[in-house]
C-alpha cells in the first residue's frame, strides 16, 4: 500500500502533512502539473519526494546546486530511499555506474544538475527509463526577473515537448509577481495548478530597526536571544562582510566570512562549516544562502537594507541610495531595472510601514486578508502617527527651492537654517525655504524624507548622485489637497532591548534535566555525523531529539510515534538513542 500518508509516516517519520503538501502531492500522484511557491523550510521537497515514491518510475529531480543535492541525497539514503546525484563532482565511473543502476530502474529518485539533463544522451537515456516525474527546484533560476537566472534552466522548456506525459513540478521560495508568470510561461506550465502558501511563518519575528549603531544593536540583538545558536548576518559589501566577521570573532563568537571574492576553496569550507557544525555565524553577501537547508538556523539579520527581510534588520537612507546606485549600474536591461526599482520600493514600503510588517509581506507575495500577526515590532508596539502635512509640505518645497539637486544632508541644513559655506555657496541662505524647519531636528527630519520617498512623494536620483526629486504625486500634497500621515519614529532606546532579554527563545524543554538530556542526545547525534561525514541534521533533527528528552524511552517500541524517526532512522539509530538515554540517567 503506497499512499501519501502511509509513506509520510513509513519512511518520513512524520504524523501528517502541513499546509498545502497533500494537496499538492495528490495533484502530482494523479498525474498534474503542479507550480509550487513556498518560502523556505515550508517542506517543498515533499512534495516531490512522495509523489517520487507513490508513482511507478524514477524521479528526476533538477537542481543547481551541488552541495544541496548531496545534502539531499544524503538524507534521502538515511530513510533508505534510493536516491543518487548526477553532478560535475562524479567521476566518470561513479556516473556510469548510476546511469546504469538508473536504467536498471534501481533508483527512486535521480538528482541532476539543469546541463546534464539537457545532454541529448542523458534525455535519450531517460526516454529507456520508466519515469515517475520531473521535479524542477529552484524554479526562480528560469527567470531573468529572479536573482538567480542561469540560461541552462531556459532549455528546461524542452521537458514539456520530449516527456508530455510525466508530470512537472516547479517549486521556489521565490515568487513575486513577475518572477511567477515568468516562470510558468518559459516553462510552459500554463495547464498546471499553481499552490502558493506558507509566506507566513508564525515562528519568525519581523523586526525592522532604524540604523542607530548597527554593530552595537546587532551585538544586543545576538546576546539577548541567539547566543551560541546558528545564525546568518547579511550585508551589503564584501568589505563589510569581512569586517564584520573580523568584529563577532573579537566579541567572543564563533564567525565566519562568505562572499563572491574568497578563493573558491575557503568558500566552500565555511559554508560547509556552517552546514556541519551548531553555533556558527555566517556573515556574508546575498552569494551565501539561497535554497540552504539548515533547519537549526536561528536567526537571519541583515546589517544593510535587503530584499529578504527575514527577521531583524536595520537599514538607513544610505541604503537605499547604494541599492539605487547598483541597480542603476548593473548590466541589467531597462525592463529588469524597472522590476528592481519596483522591488527596492515595495521594501522600502514594508520598512516604513505603520501597519502590521506581515500583513505587508504577505500581500507583496499576494497573500491578502490576513490579520494583523501581534508578533512584530509594529503589532507589539504600535506605532504613533500624526498628521505630517505641514512637515511633508516643507520637506517638499524645500527640496524644490533647493532646484532638485541635493541629498538629505543639504536640504536639511536649509531646513534648520545652518548658515554653513556649502548653503552660502549656493546662495540657499536667501531662500525662503531657509530655516523653516527648526521645530525638527535633524534626525528627525531624516526620518520625514525617508517617508516621503517610502510613501512615493520623492525619488532619489541616481544620475544625480543621490538627489531628490520630486514626483508628480507630490503636486496634490504641496496645493494642499491630500493629508501625509507620518510615523513618529520611536528613540533609539537604550533600556528597551535588555528588557527583552529575558526571553531568550532555547528549547521548549521546561525541565532542567531534560535540557540536559536533549546536550547529551546532539552530543551523540554529533559523533553519529562526524563518523558519517555528513551534518547533524541529516541525522536526526533537533526537534526529534526534544521529543526524546521528553518521553525518556526505555524500550524500543517506546520509539514509535517520534517526529522525525521512520522505520529506517529507528533500525539505524533506535538503539543507540535508548542506550544514550539509559546512560544519562545512570549519570544523573
Ligand atoms: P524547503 O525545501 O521548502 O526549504 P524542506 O523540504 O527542506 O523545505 O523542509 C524543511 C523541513 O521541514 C525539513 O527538515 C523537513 O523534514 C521538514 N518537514 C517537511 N514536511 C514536514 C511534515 N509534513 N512534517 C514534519 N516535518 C516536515
Ligand atoms: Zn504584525
């Protein structure tokens, strides 16, 4: 009996589906196209690994990165799956022996990257093959809109001709408007049922902080709650990712640096450093970490204003003017940049919102009507509005009287009326904008015009060099037809963060002992995976391990019924968890 459920449990060791996984695995085993978006973690692999199982055949699994597929493989072979990748790092027997085991149909699923399966061999070898489904990960890689276009994934199109009968299914994390119909035209999934769920993720706290001292926050933010727990810091610049990394060892944790400029050998031994060992901080460029699956990742920090706003991040206007400034420079066609203008707009957005942060990432990724979360920073501490009219108004003429030609730095000084050889240069003492503005300070100023480029009422000018422009939507403000509500941005608080501080998020282990069980369990799962060769996870994840601190299992059959721990897992590791267990409590 092959049904979803029963392999779900038989060889996954988990109890039920999550959110859309049965459906869309039903639609697959039946036959259907299926277009799946999921943020990462949600369980995409899933919903092509039972399907893999339920259909008759071979699954060939595209996907374009190695390390991935190995991991993949790797944890598949732990639940006794047949699984194997064909890859640049296979030697040539190694490939001839999997194309023969494959041809032999000993093989539930195959992993391929995009170039090899497009060989004219390899696809008339799959035409030998009983065939189960194409799956096509990291389906964003088709799209020139994504971040990630590799040209190899257009002629993926050609599944569609050679295999009409065997079913597609096309996941990404990745799935903003354009980067979608992009992908469902050029793979031609017109007639496929297209799922997008799970962009909200309860478990994640959306925190947006305004750059105060960013190495300093981010120093609170880590010793508050994610001390000794793995974790990525991103940031803009390869500099600064080096800095960055230098600074966190100093301060006593163990970091280390990725970016597209190391020596290719040192960049792939801290990502596998990252993936193998607990505790490791990752700083690094938005190179590191597309697709990663590494369930005991923490928290995700960006130190410069990103796209991927995961969890905690603080972001100032600099930002936003080197942001403009790369897209401006890139070799990217109009069409593109416009798609990234776009982008930059709708996070700016979601930064300067009043309104509930998840509410607004979820809409961006065209989830609409849900409630506000109560669990991010604008739900837990609402923020104050007030009526910015007269504020936006002066910002605004000022900018104007200015001649469209300055940063906030300038149109500030006007604004206070700093009577310095810059503003005497330019003459801008005799304006009648001049010191109109002193009610504010300075950073608060800052603020108002981060929101007004934030609501779309000034664009900044790359050509420019970073000036403000206005736009034409900011004619009704300036005549005084339209209300600018503003947000009061809260002090940097010095006190705040260390209240917080009693919340430190460890396990949901409420006794002390069993805490103590769960360090001795992943110092056995630690030895199981150094004698593997393969990370901690792949082993056993830690939310198996809680559940066996918990119940204290003495017997075998006590095993039955643990997360994560199938048939294969429990014959494997069955016994050695009972004897770690019992040797723990003889100690205790
Ligand atoms: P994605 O590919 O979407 O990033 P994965 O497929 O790697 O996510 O799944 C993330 C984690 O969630 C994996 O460790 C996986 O084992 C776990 N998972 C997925 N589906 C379920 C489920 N139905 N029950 C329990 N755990 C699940
Ligand atoms: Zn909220």
């Amino acid at each position: 009996m092959r049904t979803p459920l029963h392999i779900l449990t038989s060889v996954f060791g988990f109890p039920a589906f999550r959110g859309h996984q049965q459906e869309v695995i039903e639609h697959v085993v039946a036959g259907g196209d299926a277009m799946v978006l999921m943020p990462t973690g949600a369980g995409k692999s899933l919903c092509y690994q039972v399907p893999a199982l339920c259909r008759d055949g071979v699954a060939v699994v595209v996907s374009p990165l190695i390390a991935l597929m190995q991991n993949q493989v790797e944890a598949l072979n732990q639940l006794g799956v047949r699984a194997a990748a064909l890859n640049s790092a296979r030697s040539f027997d190694e490939v001839e022996l999997i194309e023969r085991r494959l041809e032999a149909g000993e093989l539930d699923l195959i992993y391929v990257a995009p170039e090899r399966l497009v060989l004219p061999g390899f696809l008339s070898l799959l035409e030998r093959c009983r065939l189960a489904l194409f799956a096509i990960d990291e389906a964003h890689c088709v799209s020139q809109w994504g971040h990630d276009f590799r040209p190899e994934y257009l002629q993926l199109a050609l599944l569609h001709e050679r295999f009409p009968a065997i079913p597609r299914i096309a996941l990404t994390a990745t799935a903003d408007g354009p980067t979608r119909k992009d992908i469902i035209e050029r793979l031609n999934l017109g007639e496929g049922r297209v799922f997008v769920a799970g962009f909200d993720r309860p478990n994640i706290r959306y925190r947006v902080a305004l750059k105060n001292n960013p190495k300093d926050q981010l120093l609170r933010f880590l010793e508050a709650e994610h001390t000794g727990e793995s974790g990525i810091v991103y940031c803009l610049s390869r500099a600064k990712v080096e800095e960055t990394a230098a600074w966190l060892n100093a301060k006593g944790y163990a970091a280390l640096p990725y970016h597209a400029g190391l020596d290719q050998g040192v960049r792939a031994a801290n990502q596998e450093r990252f993936l193998r060992e607990e505790g490791i901080v990752m700083a690094a460029t938005i190179a590191f970490g597309m697709g990663l699956d590494k369930p005991d990742v923490r928290f995700v920090a960006h130190l410069d204003l990103r796209m991927a706003s995961d969890a905690w991040m603080a972001y100032g206007l600099e930002d936003v003017g080197k942001l403009s400034q790369f897209i401006a420079s890139s070799q990217a066609s109009e069409a593109q940049k416009r798609v990234e203008r776009g982008k930059l707009n709708a996070l700016l957005g979601f930064c300067e919102t009043t309104r509930c942060r998840r509410q607004v990432l979820l809409e961006y990724f065209g989830e609409t009507g849900a409630p506000p979360c109560g669990n991010c920073d604008t739900c837990l501490e609402p923020v104050a509005k007030f009526d910015g009219t007269e504020l936006a108004r002066k910002a605004l003429s000022c900018v104007y009287r200015t001649g469209e030609s300055f940063g906030a730095g300038h149109v500030i000084d006007v604004l206070l009326g700093r009577d310095n050889e810059k503003v005497q240069r330019f003459g801008h003492n005799n304006l009648s904008t001049f010191g109109i503005g002193t009610e504010l300070a300075a950073d608060q100023w800052r603020s108002v015009l981060r929101q007004l480029v934030a609501a779309g009422l000034l664009s900044i000018d790359v050509e420019g060099h970073g000036a403000f422009k206005l736009t034409e939507s900011c004619r009704p403000v300036l005549r005084g037809e339209v209300k600018v509500d503003l947000r009061r941005d809260p002090l940097p608080a010095k006190g705040k963060s260390r209240k917080e501080s009693g919340k430190k998020t460890a396990t949901p282990l409420s006794e002390p002992g069993d805490e103590a069980l769960f360090q001795h369990l992943r110092a056995t799962r630690m030895a199981l995976a150094k004698a593997q060769g393969v990370p901690p996870y792949v082993i056993l994840h830690d939310s198996t391990l809680i559940e066996i601190a918990r119940r204290r299992p003495s017997r075998p059959h006590h095993l039955e019924g643990i997360p994560g721990l199938g048939d294969s897992k429990r014959d494997r590791y069955g016994d050695l968890l009972l004897a770690a267990v019992m040797e723990f409590e003889a100690a205790e």
